[in-house]
C-alpha cells in the first residue's frame, strides 16, 4: 500500500473518557498505516450545538475541500474514528444539520471508507482498507460516480449509483451525457478537448487531462455551492466544475457566474499531522 493515503477523521480531544478511547483507536490506525508505508493526515472535528437539535461533529470545510481534491489524485481511504462525523455542503450556513450530510455519503465512491467504533477495531478498519484501497470502482468519464455528488445532488445519499441498468441510469440522470442536477441546472462534458492538464482519478479510473463539465444555469438565479464556496449563477451563465469539485467561472457566456462567498479566506486550514510511515 506505499503511495498511498489514509485520511484519520476524528472527534475533538477532550478530557473524558468516551475521547480518551477514542485517541487511543486514533493513534493505533496511525501506527498501522504508517507501518504499511502510508502517508496519514488526520483532520480534527468540530462540535457544534444547535437550538433544539442538540449538538454534532462537523468536519471544518476547507478540509474537506483539501481532502476531496485529494482522493482524485491517487489511492486513498477515509477512516472515521467514532461516530456521527458529517460535512457542511452548505460554507457559509452549517449550523444547521440539514446543510451537513455524513462522513461516508461525502466520501462515498471517491474513496475506501472504514469506521472505529465500538463494534469495529484498528485492525478491522486496515483490513477493509487493505481490500478495497487498489480496486477499480469506476467504468469511464460517463460513470455517473465521477460526479461531485456533495455538489450536483447533496440532498440525496446516491447509494445506488453504480448502476448497470441503462435504463434506469437514464431515468436518474437523463442519460450519460447530459445530467440534471436538483437545482435544474443541465451538467455537460466538456466538447472537444478538455482544458487543463490535471489527471484526475475516480477509483482507480484515471480521467481525461482537464476533464469538467460546463454546468449550465437554471432558468432561474441559484447558488451552486462546495464545501469551501458559494457562486451565483445568473440565468445564461455557466461555469466549469471538476471531479474533485473544482470550481471556475466559464469564459464564454455574456454572462458570467460569480463567486458570491468563499470560506479560504475566513478560517486557517486546520490540518493537525501528515507523517509518511516506512514501508513494510
């Protein structure tokens, strides 16, 4: 598994018993995967109360950026020590859990994920990553897997994605080549040669250099939004979005997409330890 990345997703340290465990499973997947030659990032949760919700853990969006960008650009596997890990798809308005979605739907087709928790051990969590890490999980450009779905569809946990049946691909996502995200907004592959010279990876599946597709706005105004920013969408403009949920405004349209809120510039990035572990 040299080469490869584990990304260890874990509760605040605190000083209590139930976040003591919790360390203690941490540092035991650290060990294991560095001693396979992995490189380990952990990323610390934040937790957050809400009115007449109670409270949940939420992962800072700029990780979350950074650790998607990532899983397009080779082998990696998310494990999530303890419970209840979620994502904002909303940067600006994650107080509300109904603009977070879990760890696992964020990750999910994009990356090898494996939970410690009561019921699962270090070694447990290893050996779904040392099962799945290498396995092709991905057809082609046209694999509807390909899709940022925190983006195109975050209302929805896209479990049935890998779909064999044409047809009902078709009727999910009108069709392979032009997809219809839930704001109404029509997703193109790019025509011709894609710009860019970044190969992007969906599960072993290495893309065209450039791939995106020109997504289209709604009839309507509406906000297309990642884990790290908001754009305005006018009606007639359209903007370029890559696998790894890379965002820019097209060049070509009278009028243009804009980036109307952006959280890089409000929080540092709060990644806690990357160390490369010697191979075995």
């Amino acid at each position: 598994m040299t080469n490869a990345r584990v990304f260890i997703v874990a509760p605040p340290l605190a000083r209590d018993e139930r976040a003591a465990r919790s360390e203690v499973w941490r540092k035991a997947v650290q060990k294991l995967a560095e001693e396979a030659g992995m490189t380990v990032t952990t990323y610390r949760l934040s937790e957050v109360k809400v009115r007449n919700e109670g409270s949940y853990l939420v992962m800072n969006g700029i990780d979350a950026s950074k650790m998607y960008k990532t899983m397009h650009r080779g082998n990696c596997a998310v494990i999530q020590v303890g419970t209840g890990a979620r994502v904002p798809f909303h940067p600006r308005d994650f107080a509300q859990k109904r603009n977070t979605m879990e760890l696992e739907q964020f990750v999910r087709y994009k990356a090898v994920f494996s939970k410690v928790h009561g019921r699962t051990s270090p070694d447990d969590a290893m050996a779904v990553v040392a099962a799945q890490l290498t396995s092709l999980e991905c057809d082609d450009e046209r694999d509807p897997r390909c899709l940022p779905m925190h983006v195109f569809d975050p209302s929805h946990d896209h479990v049935a994605c890998p779909l064999t049946d044409a047809v009902k691909v078709r009727a999910q996502y009108q069709g392979p080549k032009i997809r219809t995200d839930r704001k109404s907004r029509q997703w193109h592959p790019p025509r011709g040669i894609p710009h860019g010279s970044d190969e992007l990876r969906v599960r072993g599946r290495v893309l065209r250099a450039g791939y995106h597709w020109d997504v289209k706005s709604a009839e309507n105004t509406s906000d297309l939004m990642t884990t790290l920013e908001i754009w305005k969408m006018p009606p007639g403009s359209y903007l370029n979005v890559s696998p790894d949920a890379h965002v820019r405004s097209g060049q070509s349209s009278a009028v243009s997409a804009q980036l109307k809120y952006t959280l890089a510039a409000k929080q540092p990035d709060r990644t806690k330890q990357q160390r490369r572990g010697k191979p075995r």
